[in-house]
C-alpha cells in the first residue's frame, strides 16, 4: 500500500513506530553550578514541514508545559524536580489504495515526572535522580470502503522508572542512567535503554565551548551513539547536534540558537529556537521549535542574604 502523508498533529510522523520519538536525549541531571536555587517554565511552541516527494504538509502546535525547580537546602546540597514528555506518541496519517481509505491516528504519549538531590563541592558535584513514568495512548483506526467505515481503538496504559546519576569534575561531567522500565497494560514489561553521557566545558579566552555525547545500551537502538556542541559568548548560544533515532532508517540533524536577557532582581528570559531536520528514506520533515524560557533566581539570593 502506498502511503500518502497528508497532515500530522502533535508530534514528529516517525512517532507512529515503537514507544514514540524519545525526548530524553541530550538532559543530564545535573543543576546550574551558580550556587543559587531556580524555578523554571519552559513553553515550547512547534512549526513543522513534511515532504514526501513532491508533497509538502504543514503544522503548528504548542509541546506541554515544562516546569524545572532547583532549591537549595543545606550546605552546598540542592533538591531538584520537575516534568517533561518523554516519549511522544502522537500522529496522524492518511492513506488510500485501490477505494480503500485508511485514516490512522494516534494519541498520546509517556511523561516524566523526576526528582533529585545534587551536592556541590569547590571540584564540582554530584547528583542523583529517580523519575515516575505514566501515560496512556490510543490508536485510532478509520476504514472507508465505498460506502462502508469501520472503526477500531486500541488502548494503552503506561508505567514505569528510571534512575540516574552523575559526577561532574571541574569542567567534565559524567552521567549514567538506568533500571528502566516500563509497564505495559499491566502484564508486559519494556526495559528502557541504559545510556551513558559524557559532557566536556572547556574556555578559550571570552568562548566556553560544551560538548556531550551519549551512547545507549539497548540491542533495539539502530544508532546507539550520538553527540552535541555548543559555543556560548556572554549571554549568546549556538550549538549542533547530531542524533540518529532508536528507530531504524531515522536521523535527525539539529540546529540551536540561545539569547539570556538578564531581569533586575529576578533571574533572566531565554529566548531562541531549535531547528531540526528528519530523515528517513524519502520522507523529510523540518521542524522549528521557538524556545521560551523564564528563569527566577534571585528570589533564592535574597533568602541567602
């Protein structure tokens, strides 16, 4: 059968395969080494672009809500909490062969809720994090044949951990996660890949360049390894990361761009984007994500004071 992409809703096309497009690439558990504690809202609207051939879709739509919260507790040690999507299972397709129309759709996804204790020291810190997974996902299946549809749902329910630590060492971080695992509709278990992230933030003269690479360790993932640089000047970022999916045939190549502005006696706004593009044999997408961050910190200097 042919398909014909004809318009997708709420994720990348490629989410329709295995757990969805994995979103915990390239997070690291660690917290800002400033020393003071923070609260963050993070709002991530996306404009995506598909082509397949010479067919060309378009889409717009906004990601969950991210909030992060770092809160410093006693002598150098924080606690840390927050959320994040962390597989995304939602798509919409379209395809026709020979009168019979399939309209599938999914919705959906596994979400992160995590928390975590760091402790800083003057050669830099250590830190741990334990994460609950939940979701629920639906496939919708639309059959038209002349005159006749048909119509079936298949339901989902997830749940499930994941731990994580780590060590950084001046400008070196180390991190590994692992013991994942999902529970699905309470009788199949999925282990979650372990993966290993090591991360460098070396300066030269007025430039802090920051490089992570992460290896996966599960026999499910087609391109196991993956890597991220970034150039920071004062308060600018510019940053390329090459990130081949746990899905086969998938590669994604990304751009991203930072701005900090600075907020008198509240913390700062970080404004910029993520621009990524997504292969896989014929079908390319492009996607554009504005970023949107607001950052309190100075609440936490004052408590300090």
């Amino acid at each position: 059968m042919t398909l014909m992409l004809l318009f997708f809703v709420n994720a990348s096309v490629f989410s329709i395969q295995g757990l969805g497009e994995d979103l915990g690439v390239f997070q690291l558990p660690f917290v800002a080494n400033d020393k003071l504690g923070q609260v963050q809202f993070v709002i991530l609207p996306e404009f995506s672009i598909l082509n397949e051939a010479y067919d060309f879709r378009g889409i717009f739509w906004t990601n969950p809500f991210q909030l992060k919260v770092a809160v410093p507790v006693y002598r150098g040690f924080y606690f840390s909490a927050g959320n994040r999507e962390r597989f995304n299972q939602t798509f919409d397709i379209y395809s026709e062969n020979d009168g019979l129309r399939i309209h599938l759709m999914g919705r959906g996804g596994i979400e992160e809720v995590y928390g975590g204790i760091n402790k800083l020291f003057s050669w830099g810190a250590v830190c741990a994090r334990g994460s609950y997974l939940l979701g629920k996902s639906a496939e919708i299946w639309h059959y038209h044949i002349s005159n006749y549809t048909l119509a079936d749902t298949f339901t989902a329910d997830y749940e499930g951990m994941i731990f994580s630590a780590g060590v950084r060492f001046k400008i070196i971080d180390i991190a590994y996660e692992f013991l994942g695992s999902l529970t699905h509709n309470n009788n199949t278990e999925i282990e979650l890949p372990e993966r290993l992230s090591i991360g460098l933030s070396p300066s030269f003269k007025k430039l802090k360049f920051s490089l992570l690479f992460e290896h996966s360790f599960w026999e499910d993932y087609s391109g196991p390894n993956r890597f991220k640089i970034s150039v920071i000047k004062n308060n600018l970022s510019v940053g390329y990361a090459f990130n081949p999916w746990y899905l086969k045939g998938v590669q994604e190549n990304r751009l991203d761009f930072s701005l900090n502005f600075p907020v008198k006696n509240v913390g700062f706004v970080n404004i910029g984007f993520a621009s990524s593009l997504r292969i896989k044999d014929n079908i390319r997408e492009f996607r554009f994500v504005p970023v949107m961050r607001f950052t309190i910190r100075e609440l936490f200097a004052r408590q300090r004071r």
